[in-house]
C-alpha cells in the first residue's frame, strides 16, 4: 500500500521541521519522524513522551519491547513490528520468545511475568482494563510508577499503530522483519 501521507522530504522541509528532525537524525530520520513532523506543533509535544516511554522507562528494556511486541501484533502494525524486532533482540528476548508473541500469553514457555505482561496488552485492547488477577500479577513485581508505564506505554504504541497503520507509514528497509516474523 503507498503512504497516504508521504514522509517529508530533505528538500520540502520547513526550518522548523528541520530542526525538530535534527535530534532523530536529521535527512536521515526514520519515516515514523519525517511523517510525523508534517504536523509540527503535535510532532513537538509528541517527540517527549514518546521519548520517556522508549528511553526512560522505569520498565527494563526486554519487559518494554515485549509490551511493545504484542501491541504491535495484536494492532497489525507492521512497521513497529519491523523496528522493534531488533530492538526486543538486542534487549535479551530471545527469537523463540518473540514467536510466543504471536502465539499469546497461555503458550508454554512463557515464565508468570512475562506471560502476565502479554496478557495485560490483550486485556488492555480488547476491555481498556487490566484484569484484577493481571494486576495482582504484575503488582508482585513492579511498583506504582512502573505499573502506571504499563498501560500508558501499551496504549501509546496502540496510538501508533493506528496512526502508522492510517497513514501507510513504509519500513525503511527491505527485509526487515514482516509482522509476526523474527
């Protein structure tokens, strides 16, 4: 499918886009950026929360990018998918726990952590809510400020998708991981 609405280009680029790229990469920003910024005052508040979700999460990195996995998934989003595979590798998840993404909380394999952190972004799509028996799970292991991350970082990456998924945000690249696929 082409992009409804294409990245913006180097050379079309207002300076106020350019500057608000310059901290992703600049000409090179990934498309995600250079889409985004076509609405810059949005784009400029955006940028920071997205930032503290991905790179100063109280979350650890494996426990985030499993989140982000299954959200990415479960909203068919093939371009978080295609960026987040590398990223969920490089944070510990081994390829076979990234196939149990697919497969969903009650596959064995799974430790009650993470089976539970997967569980919570079904519950989380399909009811808005954590479940009370999720919640007890989770709230054996994290405190309130990572609890509260959770479904804010869930439902952050579930704006995306949408968002991503509207526009016909491309992958960058060919051969990056199709959705589902490590």
């Amino acid at each position: 499918m082409a992009p409804r609405i294409d990245p913006v280009a180097p050379s079309e680029q207002s300076d106020e886009q350019r500057e608000l790229l310059a901290a992703v990469g600049g000409d090179d920003a990934l498309n995600i950026f250079a889409t985004l910024v076509r609405h810059p005052g949005l784009y400029r508040r955006w940028l920071p929360f997205g930032g503290k979700l991905l790179q100063g999460s109280r979350l650890g990195e494996r426990d985030r990018e499993l989140i982000i996995l299954r959200v990415a998934l479960r909203c068919r989003a093939r371009y978080e998918w295609a960026q987040h595979v590398p990223m969920a590798q490089a944070a510990g998840l081994s390829d076979d726990e990234i196939g149990r993404v697919v497969a969903g909380p009650d596959e064995p394999g799974w430790s009650a952590a993470d089976a539970a952190l997967v569980r919570a972004v079904d519950e989380l799509i399909d009811d808005h809510r954590i479940s009370d028996q999720t919640w007890a799970s989770l709230s054996s292991r994290y405190d309130d400020r990572q609890l509260i991350e959770v479904p804010m970082l869930a439902g952050h990456y579930a704006l995306l998708a949408g968002a991503l998924n509207s526009f016909g945000v491309e992958v960058e690249h060919p051969g990056q991981p199709e959705l589902g696929e490590v």
